[in-house]
C-alpha cells in the first residue's frame, strides 16, 4: 500500500490521495466523532482503505466517482475491522468538507452507497449538512433476547425495560434506561457483544433516556452505543443509531414532530460518558404531500487532528 499524503492545514484543497480528518457533531469540548477522509480515493484499493481505518482507528470515509446516473459521489466506510454500508457521521463530515474546498456548491446532492442513495442538503444559515435516512423499521424482542441483553449491560437481574430493533440503514437494538444517570452508569460485559449483537441480528447496543429539555423546548435524548465489532468498544456519536433512535420515538408518540413548515428538532446527545460530547440533531423528513418520509441528520462539524 502507498501511504496517502497528510498535510497540516485541511483547509487547503486536497491532491489525490491526501487523509485529511473532520470531527462531527461536536458537542463540547473535546467531543465529537473524528473522520479520516480521503476526498479522491480512485488510486485506493478495499485493501488500502480497510488499512487506513486500521491505522487511524475510526470510521473513514473514501469519495469516488458514482456509478449511478442519480449520484454526484460515491462514498465507501469503512471500520477497523470491516467495511460498512453506510456511516452517518462520516456523510455528514465529508460533505461539508467538500463544501468548504469548493468540490460541492449547489443546495442539494446526493450520494451513493452500500445502503443506497442519500439526498444531501445544504443550510447556508447554520453552514451545516443535512442528510436523509428512510423510515424505520422496528421489530419487538422476546423475552429470552432481552434478559441475554439485560446480562450483557450488567442490568440488576429482573430488570426488562422496553428493547426494540430498530432500522433505517442498519439494526441496532434500543434500550430504554430510566434515566440519564442509569444509562452513564452501565457497564457492558464487552467481551461478550459481538456474540449476543449476532445472536439478535443487531450491530450494536443503542441504550437510551430522555433527558431535560426545558432548556430548549425541543427533546433531547442521551444515548449511548456499544458497537457489535467495530474494533472499538464504544462510540462517541453514531448517526445511524441516532436516526433508528428518532423514528422509533417519533412512531410511538414518545416525542414531537411538528409539521413540514415547523419541523421539531430532536437533539440526541452521545458521548458524555466516554468525556467527548456528541450532539447529533435530527428532524422529520415530509413528501411533498405532507407524509413523513423518514428523517434528516445534521450536526456541527470542524477540521479535526485526533486521528
């Protein structure tokens, strides 16, 4: 493998090649999720990319010419220890990237990838990326399942919340805590993940609880993710999850929505236990006859460096 170029202003546009790294819904201090991004990735094989995830140690993001008439890019994922059909953050993070080298300039995009195709929005006002997700999809767990769950958050034996797989581009399982206090106590058995993610046909645990928000008037949700075989134990913002999180909430009345002229925004906020805030905002997405048609994803981006 050829090593790609790093250079120390990410400002500058890159050349072929160049790793540049963005981190996305900052949240605070030191929060965020870092991507490594390669913004032309044509002269990188599966092998190369795979190694750069490796190396860094974080989802990475890879820009390709699209195969499909219908997209402006194609954009590979990949993790650690595989590669990935679709990653929120890394979306989000890589197009407002090219936003700022002057390779994205209309309102509107759409990229290409494993899971599909993502409409991309501009918001000038804010400066961020907006990113679609599909509807969810939701199935209920039996019993049996949630007491393997229950074991591997180190829950007090007896203790069932309400656990649901939950689905736009991938699974993962949600668990409702009772409260944010509970949620940053827990204190998974993660040698034993990928084995129990597997046996529910889940990528990750996605435990959560409603948090304040008279501060705001608009809900917000603390989360937390612990992957299935990422190659890391715990995540600081996770898009996706974040998305599955939402359109349950939204189904089951449990937050609000509001209308096409006055969309709701939910605030999930991942991180806070592992000391790197995450706020990953998200809000109904409408057809043009007024249907809800899954949502958008946004957050705050900056130039990274921890990667």
């Amino acid at each position: 493998m050829t090593e790609p170029l790093v250079i120390t202003n990410p400002a500058v546009a890159p050349a072929a090649g160049e790793l540049r790294t963005v981190d996305v819904f900052l949240g605070g201090p030191g929060g965020g999720n870092p991507v490594p991004l390669v913004a032309d990735a044509a002269a990188l094989s599966s092998q190369d990319m795979q190694a750069i995830a490796h190396a860094t140690g974080h989802e990475s993001a890879f820009v390709l010419a699209p195969a499909s008439a219908d997209a402006d890019w194609r954009l590979r994922f990949f993790v650690p220890q595989h590669e990935m059909e679709m990653c929120g953050h890394a979306t989000v993070g890589t197009l407002w990237a090219l936003r700022q080298w002057g390779r994205w300039r209309t309102r509107t995009a759409r990229v290409e990838t494993l899971s599909g195709l993502v409409d991309i929005e501009w918001d000038a006002a804010a400066e961020r990326v907006w990113i679609s997700q599909p509807a969810v999809r939701t199935e209920p767990l039996p019993d049996e399942a949630r007491r393997r769950i229950a074991r591997v958050l180190g829950l007090p034996d007896g203790s069932l919340p309400e656990m649901t797989n939950a689905c736009t581009s991938r699974v993962k399982t949600l668990v409702r805590m009772p409260d944010v206090a509970a949620l940053d106590a827990l204190q998974p058995d993660f040698a034993a993940m990928e084995a129990l993610c597997a046996s529910i046909d889940s990528t990750g645990l996605y435990p959560y609880a409603l948090a304040d928000s008279s501060a705001t008037g608009e809900p917000v949700v603390a989360a937390r993710q612990f992957p299935k075989s990422s190659g890391y134990p715990e995540d600081a913002a996770t898009g996706i999850a974040a998305a599955a999180l939402w359109g349950h909430l939204a189904g089951t009345g449990a937050i609000a929505v509001g209308s096409a002229q006055a969309p709701v925004v939910c605030t999930v906020r991942q991180g806070d236990a592992m000391g790197r805030p995450s706020a990953i905002e998200v809000r109904a997405r409408f057809a043009a006859d007024g249907a809800s048609a899954g949502c958008w994803l946004s957050g705050r981006v900056a130039w990274g460096g921890r990667a």
